[in-house]
DNA sequence: GATTCACTCATACGTTCGTATGAATAGCCT
DNA sequence: AGGCTATTCATACGAACGTATGAGTGAATC
C-alpha cells in the first residue's frame, strides 16, 4: 500500500535528494555519511548506491535539482516586463522566495562554489547562464537608462550577493544580533532592505545625464 | 637544528593553524583529516593533539587567530576620521585586504557559520562585535547625513556580504565568468565597483531632505 | 654529566566510512 | 500461474579516520 505502483523507486530517489540537500547542505560533502542520509530519507543504505551510483553522483542530482529551477526562475524574471532596474530587482525577490523553501541551497552552493575545486560541469553551465542573464540585464539598463554604467559581471555577482548571503547567515542571525528572519515579518523588512539597497546601488544618480 | 632553542614548539603551533586554516576553508572540518593537516604543516600524526588537544581545539584556535586581527582591523576603520560612509568604506576595504592575505577564511568562517549548529563562543563574541561596529556606523551616519536610513545590523550586513562574498566566488570567477581576481588589476576594478556600490546603496538621494 | 622538560615521533586501537554483494520482495506481462 | 524486472534489504570488507600511548630526542638547569 502506501505509495503503490509505478512511483515505488521515483519517490526513494525524491526523497534522497531532499535529505542530501539538507544534510550536504548543512554539515558538507564529507561531514554528511551515506548513512544518515539514507537514514534521513528513510531508506536502506544501498539506496544511494543504486539510484545515484555513488555518493558524488548523488551530490551532483542534488546539486543539480536544486539550481536548475534556480536558473528557469531568473530568466522568467529577466524576460518579464518593465525596465531593466525592475526586472533586476524581481530576480533578487525570486531568489529570496526560492531559498525560502530550500533554505539549505545557498550553503550548498557555497560549499561547492568555494572549495576551490571545480564544480560538476551541470553545475558551472547553470552558474554561467545565471551570470549571463544578469549581465546582460547591466548592459540593457545603461541603454534604457535604468540602471547606473557598471561592470557587467561585477554588478551580477553584487545583485546575487544580496539574497545569498542574508539566507546564509540567517542562522547566525539569531545569535549575534536581535533578528530573527524565521519570522514573516523580519523577513519582509529584510527584503525590503534589500531591494531598496540593490535599487539605491544601481540606479542612476538624480542630477546625472539623461 | 634549524629554528633552534625556544621557539621548536611554537613554530609548529604556527604552521598547524596556517595548515588547518588552509584545508578546513578548502574541504570543510570533515574533509581536512589531522594526516592531511600535519602532513601540510610538516609536523607529526600526533601533534595536533598535542598542541591543541583534539580537532576540534585546533579548528577553534584556527577560526580565534583568523577572525581576531579582522575585527580590530574593523574597529581601526570604524574610529578612523572622516563621516560615517567614509567609515563604512573604509571597513569594505579593509575586508578585502584582509582577506588577500587570507584567501581561504570567508569559506572558513562561513562553513561555520551556515551550519545551523552555533560556532564556539569566541567566534560569536567577535562577529558580535564586528556587527555592533557597523551598526552604529549607520546610526551615526544617519545623524550626519552621510547615511540614508535604514536597518542598522541589516545594513552591517549587507555591507560586510559584499567583501566576503566576492573573496568566495572568486575561485569560481575564472571559470564562470570572463573574470580573474588573481590579477592585480582586476583585483583593483572589483574593489572599486565594490566601493562604488556600496556608496550609492547607503547614500541619501542627493534631492533628499535637509 | 646527570636530570628535567618540552616536544617529536612511530605505532596501535576501535570506530566509521563508502561501496560491493547476493538474497528477499513485489508489481507487471503473457 | 510463472517468470521478469525493478527495487529493497542485511551484511561484509577494506580503507581512512581521530585519538591514545610510550619511547625517543635535544637543549636547559643544576
């Protein structure tokens, strides 16, 4: 009973992928066994050897699972409409909403990101689209006047920074000053900051060249 | 012979710390084994455990020697001359040169700090610490017009993001993107359009009240 | 010159790791 | 019904891990 027919191995490989996720995300590649995973998605411990090959192969389906629809949000908010500013400032609110619901991502990216190494080539081809979408966004805000000039790459990592770095430092937050953004309403104030800070960053200054 | 009479045990304390500093930013605390540390540092098996008692002692002394020279760099900015902003720029550059000397503590810091398990009182002291600083910058900015108002510690935040997520990605940078921190002079172009965004993020509007 | 002390070193122990293996189980087709 | 295929499960194996232990070493003290 329980989950019957067609799905009995699609749901064990679902739920792997969300214990990886949290589990990769929170202690790292290493400091995450294969036994606490499985044990996390409530599966046997084989299970991670048979549906992923081997333990990075999971880390790569979960790596990838989590930026892909990372990636289809921020082009639907770079083609949406209004000014390059905008659509600028939507990209941060989707990833805000985005980490919202897998709060383990960011720290999982920056595991990978960081360690020096190179990522999995899934991973560097979704990072290289992300950058491009927003750059590309840079160039079109000095043509439309919405946006300040600036380096195009720069400013794409600059935007990214913003919700990236306030998800992962949100546990600490708690600790070291009297915020707490487990809260709805600490959370809206926080993204409020941020789009004001991003928007005060990239536009053109009042009294500057039409 | 070599380093000779008083200091044989204090030069290997040194390097153990530049070692574990090292390979934990670059593999996390689980994937820097005492054998890869000790062989890094030119030391024995056995010398972590004599010198800082577990692991665990030498990642804590490794986080204490790396955050504690930042944050008097911070305080040293923060009762520098000049108005509010210019103090708060004067902190994003001092990250970042704090931070080309320590390539490797950003990852460091953040692997324990987006954890979700709280990193050792020491650690929280300091970040506290660093925090409050920047926060009362902005309160301060906003009594001398330099600082359009805002969320103090969300503004610490946002701030310091900026530092320490660049020095992060940077390794990635070269792969991603068509940028290479490595270099001097893109090293240079980074900080300015660091500082630059930073500036326009925090000032008041120029047609702005007073 | 013997003793002491701080430190280094080689080795050993028990645990946990990722993976391999082969037997059980259950839905599906004819 | 009976065999096929996909999945789950219990167990085993060798490697690597953190730590403990005790012997070795060399400069400082008396």
């Amino acid at each position: 009973m329980s989950e019957s027919s067609a799905d009995s191995g699609a749901a064990t490989r679902t739920e792997l992928i969300a214990a990886g996720r949290k589990l990769f995300g929170r202690r790292g590649f290493d400091g995450a066994s294969i036994r606490a995973i499985t044990k996390e998605a409530g599966a046997n411990l084989g299970a991670v050897t048979y549906h992923f090959g081997s333990k990075h192969g999971l880390y790569s389906a979960v790596l990838e699972e989590g930026l892909r629809p990372m990636a289809a949000r921020v082009q639907a908010a770079a083609a949406s409409e209004g000014t390059a500013l905008e659509r600028m400032l939507r990209i941060v609110e989707a990833y805000f909403e985005h980490f919202q619901a897998r709060p383990d991502l960011p720290h999982l990216l920056l595991q990978e990101v960081a360690a020096g190494k190179q990522p999995p080539d899934v991973v560097v081809d979704i990072l290289r689209g992300i950058r491009e979408t927003i750059a590309s966004l840079q160039v079109e805000g000095e043509a439309d006047g919405s946006v300040r000039p600036g380096h195009p790459t720069l400013t794409a990592l600059t935007v990214v920074s913003q919700p990236v770095f306030l998800t992962l430092v949100s546990p600490l937050l708690r600790v070291v000053g009297p915020v707490d953004l487990s809260e709805p309403k600490a959370r809206r104030t926080a993204l409020e900051h941020t789009l004001a800070f991003v928007r005060a960053g990239l536009e053109p200054r009042e009294g500057s060249k039409s």
